[in-house]
C-alpha cells in the first residue's frame, strides 16, 4: 500500500489527497456515482460516528469530481490525483474538499475497508467535512482494473 498525502491552499479552502494501490481480483463495476455513494455512506458515517463526529450525506459535486477522477485515471490506465483544484472547482465544489483514489479493489465495501485501515485515508474521511461522492470506473483499452475515487466536501 502507497499513500501519498498533498496540501494545497487556494481560495481560503484547504484540499488534502490520499491515495492506495492494491490490484485485486474485481466484478461488475458498472454502477453510478449516487449508487456508489450510497454504498460507502454506511461504513464512512459508522467510522465517523465511532469518532464521534456527524455523518457526511451525499454531494452531487463530489460524485461528479469522483466520477471525473475515476474515469480519468481509467482512461489513462494509471492512478493519479492529477490537478485534484482544478477538477474539484470545475466540478462544482466551492469549498474544502479530500480526495482518495484507489486502483483494483472488486467492490465498494472493500475499497472502504482499505481506505479506513489506511491512516492517511482515514484522516480524510475524519476530517471536517459533510458531503461525500464516491464513483468507480475502468476502460477495458488500458488495464481494465476499477479505478476509484472518493471525493468529500465541506
């Protein structure tokens, strides 16, 4: 596992970025972004209830950043944060805004397990945020493998 954590600073909102590589056996992926969402919100807002913060609630901005990002790190067969400002605020998000991406993971509940046992992640998804977009994609011309990404917002 690589984690990779990023700080920017723009417009008064601070972005932070995480990242993971685990290459995994993976299923039907074709899901969209509101049904990922709604898959990951019970184990993210169970993590941050145990921690004792309020729960997040979907974001339309963050699953269309989430889903910018994961289609674009499948077309390029690569996991990457790319210009993470750039494509949040292109997105739609006015505000602070984390990032994880992932690469391989078979389905929505393990890639929220790698996520939370990785501490980088996990700070991301503890931080003060209240929305959360999560979308996977692949491309079967490069590697075929999910490329996921969670985006989550103030």
């Amino acid at each position: 596992m690589i984690a990779r954590r990023a700080l920017v600073l723009g417009g008064g909102a601070t972005l932070l970025a995480g990242c993971t590589s685990l290459d995994a056996l993976f299923g039907s992926l074709d899901l969209p972004a509101d049904v990922v969402t709604r898959k990951a919100l019970g184990q993210i807002n169970d993590l941050r209830r145990s921690q004792g913060l309020d729960p997040v609630r979907p974001d339309r901005a963050a699953e269309r950043a989430a889903l910018d990002a994961a289609r674009t790190m499948a077309r390029r067969g690569r996991m990457e944060h790319g210009d993470f400002l750039t494509r949040v605020r292109r997105n739609g998000v006015d505000g602070g805004a984390a990032e994880n991406i992932a690469r391989g993971q078979p389905d929505v509940e393990t890639v929220m397990t790698v996520w939370i046992r990785s501490s980088g992640h996990r700070r991301n998804m503890l931080g003060d945020f209240s929305g959360l977009g999560v979308a996977v994609a692949r491309n079967p011309d490069t590697d075929n493998r999910p490329y996921w990404a969670m985006v989550l917002t103030t």
